[in-house]
C-alpha cells in the first residue's frame, strides 16, 4: 500500500479502480486483510479530503462505466463524506468545542501507552504501528480502534479524534471528528458502537483471536446540544484578481483562468492547534507542490509571505476550505491582516449541504435528486 502525494497518479488510480474493483466493493469492504493488500477498498480517501479527486467526477467516472444498481454501495460511501462536511457546516461550533477540549484535556500513562501501541490488546497496538507507519487504516478498523479507546482503554474521544488527524493522510475535520463521536454514542443520542471480538477475528480473517474487549459499556453522554446553523456562505462570483488556496481544497483547475495571482499556502504545524506528523506534513507539501507546478501563476507561500502580500493586496477571492483547522487560520488571518475575503464555494456541496441538517437517512432518500441535478 503506498499513496502517492501526485493527481496524476489518484486519477490512474480511479480508473483502475473502476475497472478491476469496484464491483467486488459491496461484498469485500468490511474486511481488513491487512496493510499489503487493499484491493477490497478504493483508497480514493486522501485524494478526496484534499479535493485532488473530486466527489462529483468520481461518481460521473463511475457510471460511465457502470449501472447505478451495481455501485450503489460505493456511491453511498462517497456521499457519506459529503454529507458529514454538511452537518459540520450547520454545526461549526461541533468543531470548535472539540478543538477547545483539547486544551484542558491532560494526558497520562494510559493516554500514553495507547499513543505507543503499549497496551495488553495486541490488534490495538498493531493498528497503532501502522496507523504510524502508513498513516491509513482501514474504515472498519477505525470503527474498532476508536470503540476500544473509548470503551475498553476508557480514554476520551478527543483524544483519540487528536490522534487520527495527527497521523492519517486523510484525516479531515468533518469525518473524523463526527465519526468518533458516532462510535461514542454522541452523533445519533444513546447510539454507540462497540467493538466485538468475533468480528474484528471474522473481518481480519482471523488474524486477530480472544480479543478482551469492554462489550457492554454504556454510550457517552454529553450534556452540550447543538442547534442547527444557517450556513454562513453562499456561492459567490469572482471579486479579486488574487486567489487562495489551501489543501483541503485543491480544485484550482475550476479557476486558474480567471486569476492573475494563485497562492497556495503551506500551513505549517506552529500555525496549528493540532500538530501533524512529519508523514502527513510531507505528504501535504508533495502534493502542494505537484499542484502547483501545473499553474505557473501560482505560488507556494508561508505566513511571512502572506504577511508581505498582504500589505499590498488586501482583497482575496478563497477556495472556501471547509469548517477545520484551515479555516480558523483563515479567520485569524483575515482578522489580523485586515483582510476582505470572498469564499467560492461548489453549487454541488451547498446543494447537499442542505440535505445534511438531519440523520444521514435522510440525505441519502435524496441522492437521487441530487444525482438527477449534477450527474445524470
């Protein structure tokens, strides 16, 4: 398994996918056969959380190809991520608790151990090391992970969310943080997932057996409620001639025409609430780069870059980077530089967004819709 930090490599990567795989996809995709073979799953994961593949063009890709009949599992999977992008939206203030709870939040040896794959749980620690080395784990192992930290090692979720988006290539703010909160029984009230040692064995093919797990626990309780938000941007026209860029959303082939200046900003961990791994930041900065080199009016800039461009340019068209860690630098940054920043956003992810204000069953009564507005 290796993800390559490219898009021409994701693009091939789909293809393939869609040619070899994606019709075993329904049947094969809870199984977790390990780092060396993942042929069962698309990996499509880290090229979307970055917008080097776009959810729209992978579904178009997809039924060109194929029946909506045969792929509607895999279809479904993409939309979730879509979908929890939306809910985050209309909740923003999800994310921000979270980010503060990390704050006051003290770590201690048990913290620790987890972190090192030190613990009497031997799959958990496995996870660990590879969580590190490869910065990927499979879906349903992040499932298992996160019910073990929450349930058995009795760590709190923030911590555990913490160090997912510390070390996956693609850890994103909206599916991240909401799943650890729907293993914890937060996302859906009273909901929780526990982890079982029958079907970590079943799904691993055995490779794991005799698991000691907390297979009763009760789900987490929260006393906070989170009232729907209006979303604070709508799609927006060109207003500037600078534009930019971060890599949550690296879609600059929609817009590279219309702008004399694109600037691309390399977040640096000091600028960060939660610090990257050394991994993952390089990953970031290869494909900042590989994006980069397709545009010669773009330019790769840091905070002291910024700050010098800004004292001649003060209006900024963005590439809107979604509710995370981007966009609170962002707002720190249009506040501290006296910016006028206008967020351009997709009419696709605004049109679902609206879908995302209840459960997810709800959204996904209306994928048909919004298939029959932007793709079929």
């Amino acid at each position: 398994m290796e993800f390559i930090p490219n898009k021409n490599f994701a693009e091939n990567h789909l293809k393939s996918f869609i040619e070899k795989h994606i019709l075993d996809y329904s049947k094969l995709r809870n199984f977790d056969y390990g780092p060396q073979n993942r042929n069962n799953i698309s990996l499509f994961s880290p090229y979307i959380s970055h917008r080097i593949l776009f959810e729209f063009d992978i579904i178009k890709n997809i039924l060109k190809k194929h029946s909506y009949v045969k792929v509607e599992k895999f279809i479904q999977e993409i939309f979730w991520r879509i979908y929890w992008k939306g809910w985050l939206e209309l909740r923003p203030s999800v994310w921000n608790d979270f980010t503060s709870s990390l704050e006051a939040t003290e770590t201690d040896q048990n913290y620790i151990d987890a972190v090192n794959g030190n613990t009497n749980i031997k799959c958990f620690n496995e996870w660990v090391l590879e969580l590190k080395k490869h910065n990927y784990l499979h879906n349903h192992t992040r499932m298992w992970f996160a019910s073990i930290w929450i349930f058995t090692l009795k760590l709190p979720w923030q911590l555990g969310a913490k160090f997912f988006l510390e070390n996956l290539l693609d850890g994103d703010s909206a599916s991240n943080t909401l799943s650890w909160r729907w293993v914890a029984g937060l996302q859906t009230k009273g909901k929780h997932y526990l982890a079982k040692s029958w079907n970590i064995e079943k799904f691993t093919l055995n490779r794991f057996k005799n698991i000691y797990l907390n297979e009763k626990a009760d789900a987490i309780i929260e006393d906070n409620l989170y009232e729907l938000s209006k979303l604070t941007y709508s799609s927006s026209e060109k207003r500037s001639d600078s534009l930019i860029v971060f890599d949550t959303n690296l879609m600059i082939e929609r817009y590279n025409k219309n702008y004399k200046n694109i600037y691309i900003v390399d977040l640096e961990n000091e600028h960060r609430k939660i610090k990257l791994s050394e991994n993952v930041i390089n990953f970031k900065k290869k494909l900042i780069h590989d994006i980069s080199s397709k545009y010669k009016n773009s330019k790769i800039v840091n905070q002291n870059e910024i700050n010098n461009i800004s004292k001649s340019v003060k209006e900024f068209d963005v590439i809107y980077p979604f509710i995370g860690e981007n966009f609170d630098y962002l707002q720190r940054l249009e506040q501290s530089l006296q910016l006028n920043l206008n967020m351009i956003l997709e009419n696709e992810d605004l049109y679902c967004w609206q879908f995302s204000n209840k459960g997810y069953f709800n959204f996904k009564n209306n994928i048909p819709k919004i298939l029959g507005k932007f793709v079929l």
